[in-house]
C-alpha cells in the first residue's frame, strides 16, 4: 500500500511538473504594439517572443536587446571586479594623479549603470525565421526591449565629460572623439566602438596602428580607453572590462531592469 501511495504521489509531481513547463512567461517593452507580459509555449523560439512583441515601424531593431535574468549574477560580478579595479586605480593618486583622475570619472560613468543581463542577440522578427540558427528557444524572464531609432554617438570613458554627438554618416570614430576634450590619461593609440547590437571593437587611431575604417551606427558608443603605459600591473583588463560592461546597457533607456 505505501509502495502504491509514494507511485501515485511521484506521478503526480510529475504531471504537475510537465504542466509547469508547458508555458513560459516573457515581456516586450518599448517600441511594441503589444507591452507587457505575454504567455508563449515552453518550446517557443525568439522569433515567436518577437512576433509577440509586436514592434512598431519606428523601432531600431539593431539596438534591441535582449535582457536574460540568468545572466545577471554574472554580469553582477563583473560590474564589482570592474569598479574594484577602478578604485585601486584612483587610490594609487599620489603616484598617477592623471590615472586617479581618469579612474574617478570611469567610477562616476559606471557606477549607477544598472546590470541589465543584456546578451548579444539579433531580435528583428522576420529575420529570425528566416535564420534558425540564430533563433534560440526564448527563456521564462526573458525581456525583449525595442528602443527607437536614434540620432546620436555617444562618446565616454577618459573625457572630461560624455559627449552626444548628431550622428554623420561614414565619419570615424576619431573625428567624433576629436570632438570630445580628453583628460590626460586617455590613450592616443585605441579606441573601443560598441555598436548598438552590443557587438565590441577595438581600434587603433595613431599613424602606427591605423586600424581599417569603421563606420558607426546611429546609437553606437565610441569607450576613450585609459592609457595601458599608466596601469601595467594594477589593473591590466580595465579598459577590455569597462568596453564589456558597457555593450550590456540598453538604448535609451538606461534604467531598465529586467
């Protein structure tokens, strides 16, 4: 009789466990006709989460992101080893106050970022069914943002203050960081240009290391990396880290949670 009561018991949880996962729970927000939370089957794929989301004509779908809660511890302890380094940097003054300074603004910039758990995904509905390998299956959580199409560049990290620039057609990235005054410990050899997708690269901009022209999108972010020659040993991925904890933020709208 035990035997035959704990076998019922154990198919129950089962059947209530295959319920449990037979939907999943995802939001849109943004530019979208439909907002909110939206109820999808378990197996559903990002394309089905973005037919769902519905996004207006006046959404930029190279800025959309994808907002994932399991990538947030990560991203949380990233965010903390990034400010860490940064503090060791601007403690270190006495002997670098050009390097304190620098560190001190990153600190400034960084700090009330919020850790989004944005991951690296095409979200352009059409697109997405016509590519499967592209099309991941959508998460419980996971929220799918559609900022509007932008008209700027933003230009941060070792300036004096960020600078949001009107966008030009095919102009460099070291004209649009011409444009932004640099405090003395910014780095005259690289540039990191994050692109509204999140995708990062590293440039170089003096006579010797001329990378090939890139162009920007509208949106993108041009990171004034700090000079490598002043932090060889404290804090050598500073620049790599602050580049990578800045493809996570969202377009337009730097507050959002997922």
């Amino acid at each position: 009789m035990i035997r035959c009561v704990t076998a019922i018991a154990m198919w129950l949880l089962t059947c209530a466990q295959v319920q449990a996962q037979t939907h999943i729970t995802i939001e849109a927000s943004g530019s979208v006709h439909a907002p909110g939370l939206h109820v999808l089957p378990a197996r559903a794929r990002l394309s089905a989460a973005a037919d769902t989301a519905r996004p207006t004509t006046d959404a930029y779908h190279l800025g959309a992101a994808l907002l994932r809660h399991r990538e947030l511890p990560e991203q949380a302890r990233h965010k903390a080893g990034l400010m860490f380094d940064l503090g060791l940097l601007s403690t270190g003054g006495s002997d670098m106050p050009a390097l304190a300074e620098a560190a001190d603004q990153l600190i400034e910039i960084l700090s009330p970022m919020p850790v989004t758990g944005r991951v690296m995904q095409l979200l352009e509905p059409r697109t997405l069914e016509a590519n499967r390998t592209q099309d991941y299956p959508a998460s419980t959580g996971d929220h799918l943002f559609y900022p509007s199409r932008p008209t700027t560049v933003t230009v941060t990290g070792a300036v004096r203050n960020a600078c949001k620039l009107p966008h030009v057609p095919l102009q460099t990235p070291a004209a649009y960081r011409q444009q932004c005054p640099l405090l003395r410990a910014a780095s005259r050899d690289y540039l990191h240009v994050i692109q509204p997708d999140g995708s990062i690269e590293r440039l170089g901009i003096a006579l010797w290391n001329r990378s090939p022209r890139s162009t920007l999108a509208p949106g993108a972010l041009i990171y004034v990396p700090l000079d490598d020659s002043l932090s060889p040993t404290v804090a050598p991925n500073v620049n790599d880290a602050a580049a990578k904890f800045l493809a996570t933020q969202v377009l337009g709208a730097s507050g959002v949670q997922p």
